[in-house]
C-alpha cells in the first residue's frame, strides 16, 4: 500500500517504509500494489488503479543476448539475463516468456551503428529482428544506438575484479541494462523539457 500527502509519500509494505518524495500530490506505478492518494486538505483518501510501465532492453548477440528489464516505475534498470543460444526462434520464445513473467510493456533493442554512424549488417540483422519481435509480442520495438555499451560493459566488469571467462558469462546483461539506463534517462529529460 503506498500512502501519499503533501509533505510525505511513501510505499508500505510488510517489510518497511519506503519514502520516495516531499514534492506534493503526484501519482506514481507501483507494480501489483494499490496506489492510495491523501489530500490533507481536503482529509480525504482515494484509490487510483496505474498499470506499471515496465521495459526491456535486448542486446541481441549471436550466441548471447543480454536482458534487462526496468523496475515497474520505469525509471531503473532492475532484472537482466542472459539468453544463451544461436537460434532467433529460441530467442524470440525466451523473449515472450520474460515479457509474460514480468510485465514488459515496451521493448528497446540495442541498434548496432558503426562508429561513423552508418548501417552495417549488424544492424540490418538488429532492425529484421525488431520486425520479428513486433510481429511476436505485438509490443512497440525502439531501435537504440547501441555504440560501446559492450566495450564499457567489459570495463565496468573488469574494474570490478572479473576475469574473463566470468565477464564473457554477464557482459551481455551488463550492456542490456547501459542501453536501458540510456533510454530510460533520455525519456526523463524528454519529460522534464
């Protein structure tokens, strides 16, 4: 249950309160839960129903793809996986299975540019299978330019004190969630402006 007044919101669980804001009335997502609004003006409490927004970020590979899936506000990257296979089908059905087990409602797929910024095959393959994931799930596909989240995704790994054979294991999931924090930062600010 979240409870919500002008000086304090905060989410209530069985666990703890979290607080997450002194800014006024405002709704918010939060996934499965009921989302109470108090006006202490007006001493007065009222439900509102907000389906969550949650998105994943593929980083389709040829043998690995990374997934992350964003937390139900949309505003953090949260889950990531690895899908481990050379075959697109299995993919795609690996995809739908995580879109139905968590709640995607939009999907953002790494988009391959060469450094110059032109299309090479990597991208060609990464907007064909954009089409396939659209006719799949019937969710929106966002190609996102998707240039050096592997390299950085390597060095965070590395500075981390992972060798190479346990980075090979993540680094896919790591560059998904650098492509989700990108995207889910630009749709802030486009927000904000």
């Amino acid at each position: 249950m979240a409870i919500v007044h002008r000086n304090f919101m905060a989410i209530f669980t069985n666990e703890a309160v979290f607080p997450l804001g002194f800014d006024g009335i405002r709704p918010f997502s939060v996934a499965g839960r009921r989302v109470f609004v108090y006006d202490r003006g007006e001493r007065r409490i009222t439900l509102q129903e907000d389906t969550p927004m949650k998105i994943m970020a593929i980083d389709y590979g040829d043998a690995h793809t990374g997934i992350a899936i964003s937390d139900p506000t949309g505003t953090l990257a949260g889950f990531s996986t690895v899908i481990n296979s050379r075959k697109a089908d299995i993919v795609v059905e690996e995809i739908v299975r995580l879109i139905a087990g968590h709640g995607v409602t939009e999907l953002v797929l790494g988009y391959p540019k060469n450094m110059d910024g032109t299309l090479g095959p990597r991208a060609e393959k990464a907007a064909a299978f954009a089409e396939t994931l659209r006719a799949a799930t019937g969710l929106s596909v966002t190609l996102w330019d998707e240039r050096r989240t592997t390299i950085d995704a390597h060095n965070i790994l590395f500075s981390n004190g992972k060798n190479a054979k346990k980075r090979k294991k993540t680094v896919d999931a790591v560059a998904a969630a650098l492509m989700l924090e990108g995207y889910l930062t630009r749709r802030r600010l486009e927000a904000q402006s």
